[in-house]
C-alpha cells in the first residue's frame, strides 16, 4: 500500500512540475505576444502612470497580462490575428496606450516596456535596443519557446530572432516602380514601397503587391547594407490572373569531377536538360548567359538563381571511366538550399555518350515532375511564407541546442525506487537431501543510486550501487531476504526537447547474505547466495525545467527486465533464476 502510495505521490509530483504558463500555439491563425517588464525601487519617468497591475487586450479575444515581474523579465500571452485595443486597467477611465494590430503566425514584441515601482505604480517607455536583444535571449532559453521557432517575428529590431541565421543586423531598403507597392517579407508585412528595413543577415522571402500590377516573389539574401529595385509589369484588360501551376526552374553545367578545366560535356547536360524541361507544363525554364567557372566553390551558384527569380535548380557531376558514363544530378530548392532529389546514373560512354546524356536529361526531368507538388500548389509550403523545410529546420536546430546544452551537463546522478512486479525469487534447499523449493512470488522493493557519465547526445555509460529488501506471506511461510547489488554497462538515447527515452544492456552482480525462512514459527537461514545477470533496461526520462539556462533536473522511470539471471551455489553449482522484472521511478540531475 505504501509502495503505491509513493507511485502516485511522484507521479502528482511529475504532472505539477510540468505545468507551464508559457503558452504554445494552437493554430496558424494565433501570435505569440512578448511583454517586457522591470521591478525597480525608483519609478521611472514615463509617459503615463498607474497603480493597475496589469494590461488588458480586447479584441477578437479578451486577455490580460499581469506586469508583476522579477528584476528582469517578460511576459507572454497567446492572441488570434486582429485589432485590440490595449488599456493599462479594467476601468474604462485609464488611457489606452494604441489600437494594436496582432499579425496572423508571428511572434512580436510589445513596443513598449513596464516597470513596477515600490509603491506598486506602472510606469512605460517605448522598447530598446538593448530591451529587445534581452527579449530575444530569453526566448531563446526557453524550451517552451519551440513551438513558436520558425514563426515571423515583429518588433525585435536587429535581434530578430532567427535560429538558423546571424545575430548580424543588415539594412535592406525595397524600391519599386511604381512606388507604393505593400512588401511581404516571410509573410509579413512591412510597408509599402520604399522602405529601408533592418533584419538579421540571411536569405527571405519577398512578395511586392500592388493593385493592378502582377505581384512579384523574389527570394533575396540579406548580408550586406544594399538597396533593391524591381520593376512591376502592368496587368493588361486582357491579361487573365492566372492560378500559379508553373514554377521557375535553372539548369547549370554539370562539371567534370576528374577535370575542372576540361569540361567537354558540361553545356550539353544543360542543353539537353533545358531542352526536356521546356517540354514540361509544370516549369518555367529560366536560361542565363555568363554563368562562369562551374566548378568553382559556390558551384552551383544559388544567389545567381534566386536574383533571376529562379525556385529550382538543376546542377551536376559526371565522370568517364572504362566506357562508362558516371552522372551525379541534383534538384535544389533554392528557397531553402537544401536539395529536393538526387540519383546517380551509369551510362554507355565513348561514342554513345550523346544518346546517354539524352537519356539521362530524360529520365531526370521525368523525376522533377514526380517529385514537384501538384500544379496550383506553390513549391513552398505557403505562399509568401519560408518553405515548411526551412521551419521544420529551424526547429530541429532550437531542439539541438537545447539537448546540446542539457549533455554539456555529462555527470549524472540519480535515485531510484522500485518495486518487483512478477517472478520467482531463488531457490532455497532445505537440506541438501531434499529437492529444491521455490520461495512464493514476492514484492521487492528496491532502492539504487546510479552514476551516469554522457559520452555523446546519444550514448552513456552507467554505474549503480543499490539494493533489495523483500518478504511476503504465503501459507505457513515467511520470506524475508536482503541483497546488495551493482549495475554497470552502456544506454542508447532518443532525445527530445523535454523528453529522453533510452534503452540498454546493464551487467549485473546480486549479493544475498542470508534468506530466511519462517515455516511454522521456525526460522530456517539460506545463503549467502550470488547472482550474475545481464539486465535489459528501457525507461524515460521527463525533464522539469523550462529554461535551458537550468541544470536539468528530471522524472526517471522505466522497467528492467532479467534476460539472464545465474545463481552461484556454495556447492559450486550453478542453477538458472527464472525471469524476473522491476518497475522503477525516481529523480536525476545532471551535475
């Protein structure tokens, strides 16, 4: 009873310590709203004062912020995309700060800052600089921030948050003629036409809209301080709006991997290849003169493709040997830099080298087709966003830097509880005329303190020291037994960002002094006794913290399983210990 008490007591434990304020989205249509607050024992100068605690939001939802904070800190709070009005109180008397327009799928920052005085007065001031880069670390070293990574972001300035791009600010200023046209950057609007905008160095998304001209896309690299011109072609009354079913594709030379300087093949691949994809509804071939060195280091030149408002890219390897035509080709999305498709093709060579390379275009645009979304549907997951590629990446760099940080932590220690679900326990003669008997099915409990030392994100090797202490009742008898026991050997891991599942193969050395045996109101002692096991191990483990600043601190709780377990007899013989397994809990730091 108490056993399962203790259980559920932990589990209590685990579900509460994993509660969190920190919001996570629920939708596209929801943003994440940043607040940034101070505790000072001077109020501030500000614009205006208050002794209200909080902000309240009223618009397609109601919310309200609570500004009390420590010395430095933010609040955040889940909106759907609108217009809200923003007081500083419930009471329709107090000033409201602006009509505040809440972007769809973005994460942005409240343009102003609170700080909270002694005397519990609120007191505001437009956002920093500095204020804003703070925002941005703590975002960051939140795990529960996760979700929102690969989001737009609005009101972070130069630290716009961005994992997989530089903290480097550039400016970017967008001119069009005509002039006035809206820009969408990553789905996010930022004006109109021209406008000088500050965003982390890297590559974007830019959609020019305006009425009665075609709306043009261009995948622009930001690094350095430049200014951009694009010109909008008119829509004509004849001129039908078209649903997008094309997307725009550039083939490059293919290099000769044993010759750089002798490259006898490289423009027929990118002949033969234009060739076959100008057959093809589903793509625009896009041909530029002057491509220079294929086999330079930024081979093939993707800043090229995307300035000449290129989505795909075609490019290549090849190589002769021994009357064989060796072919690498690739399909890059230039969005994302990352490569859609690639096969290897082996060809005849020599004079039949023309009719392999036909064949090779052939089949290759054939792939293209097969691999490309179905015609309407844009190449990037959402029109005018980054590719779902880009995001899910973006994400899966967030989610390494928190395991990084949680195994830069290598030594951990942890305590476990256990119990003994099923089994037998060992066998006991009564004398070494009579036949072996099996003591009844007996709960064990268990207690072990385990070293653990991180050699890799996914590979440890562990140590623990524990023991057992076990007795139950089962007709005339009694049983009660304690044994000491040690655990070494290796685990493999499956991290996650708030989660580690791990699996391994434990040696085991089990050491019983005495077992007693009550028969009658007589106690009989058996032992000492020795066992050598090869544990199979599984478990989870559920981290509490919420920062990544924290040294972990997790939930463990698994199951072990005796695959093999032998018993050393005085006697010198050595007899098999039917299966037995352990279920366990318990708390771990990493040190």
């Amino acid at each position: 009873m108490r056993n399962k008490l203790g259980l559920v007591l932990l589990s209590i434990l685990f579900i509460l310590s994993n509660c969190s304020t920190f919001p996570k989205p629920s939708s596209t249509n929801e943003s994440l709203l940043v607040i940034i607050c101070h505790k000072s024992a001077q109020q501030t100068e500000a614009d205006q004062n208050t002794q209200i605690p909080g902000l309240q939001f009223s618009g397609p939802m109601t919310a309200a912020v609570e500004l009390q904070s420590a010395e430095w800190g933010i609040k955040t709070v889940k909106l759907e995309a609108g217009s809200y009005q923003v007081q500083l109180a419930e009471n329709a008397a107090n000033p409201i700060i602006k009509q505040y327009e809440i972007k769809p799928q973005a994460v942005i920052l409240f343009p102003y800052s609170f700080t909270i005085a002694d005397n519990g007065k609120v007191s505001y001031l437009r956002v920093t600089a500095d204020e804003q880069q703070k925002a941005v670390q703590l975002l960051l070293n939140h795990i529960d921030f996760e979700p929102w990574v690969g989001n737009g972001y609005i009101g972070f300035g130069k630290a716009r948050p961005k994992m997989y791009l530089s903290q480097n600010s550039r400016s970017i200023t967008i001119n069009s003629d005509p002039a006035g046209a809206s820009i969408f950057i990553d789905n996010i609007d930022w004006g109109t036409t021209p406008k000088k905008i500050e965003l982390s160095a890297g590559k974007y998304l830019l959609r020019l809209e305006k009425e009665g001209f075609k709306p043009l896309k261009r995948i622009i690299s930001v690094e350095n301080n430049n200014q951009e011109y694009y010109t909008l072609e008119p829509l004509s009354t004849e001129t039908k709006v078209i649903k997008k079913d094309t997307y725009s594709i550039m083939v490059f030379p293919f290099v000769n991997i044993q010759d750089e300087n002798y490259n006898p093949y490289g423009n027929i691949f990118l002949n033969t290849f234009n060739t076959n994809f100008i057959k093809d509804k589903e793509l625009r071939v896009i041909q530029v003169a002057g491509m220079g060195n294929p086999g330079r280091a930024d081979y093939p030149d993707l800043k090229l493709a995307a300035k000449n408002g290129a989505e795909l890219v075609v490019a290549g390897r090849y190589q002769e040997s021994k009357e064989k035509l060796f072919v690498h080709a690739l399909l890059y999305d230039v969005q994302s830099e990352r490569v859609k498709y690639a096969v290897i093709y082996i060809s005849e060579a020599g004079f039949s080298v023309f009719d392999s390379i036909d064949d090779i275009s052939l089949n290759f645009s054939r792939e293209v087709s097969r691999v490309l979304p179905k015609p309407g549907n844009p190449i990037l997951e959402q029109e005018g966003n980054v590719s779902a590629e880009l995001s899910a990446y973006e994400k899966q760099v967030f989610m390494n830097r928190i395991i990084s940080k949680r195994c830069s932590w290598p030594h951990v220690l942890s305590i476990n509880a256990g119990i003994q679900m099923v089994g037998d326990q060992i066998q006991t003669p009564s004398s070494s005329e009579e036949e072996l008997r099996n003591t009844p099915r007996t709960p064990i409990n268990s207690l072990k303190i385990e070293y653990e030392y991180i050699f890799s994100p996914f590979l440890s090797l562990s140590a623990g020291l524990g023991a057992h202490v076990g007795s139950c009742s089962a007709g005339d008898e009694d049983v009660f037994a304690i044994d000491f026991h040690a655990t070494v050997g290796p685990r493999i891991y499956f991290r996650s960002s708030k989660s580690d599942i791990y699996a391994g193969i434990l040696l085991s050395a089990t050491y019983a002094p005495v077992m007693t045996i009550t028969d009658m109101g007589v106690d009989y002692d058996y032992g000492p006794y020795f066992y050598a096991s090869a544990l199979i191990n599984a478990g989870i483990k559920f981290y509490f913290s919420s920062l990544i600043s924290d040294k972990p601190f997790y939930l463990d709780t698994g199951i072990t399983f005796d695959a093999v377990t032998l018993n050393f007899e005085e006697s010198g013989e050595i007899s098999y210990i039917p299966l037995n397994m352990m279920l366990y809990i318990g708390l771990g730091w990493h040190l």
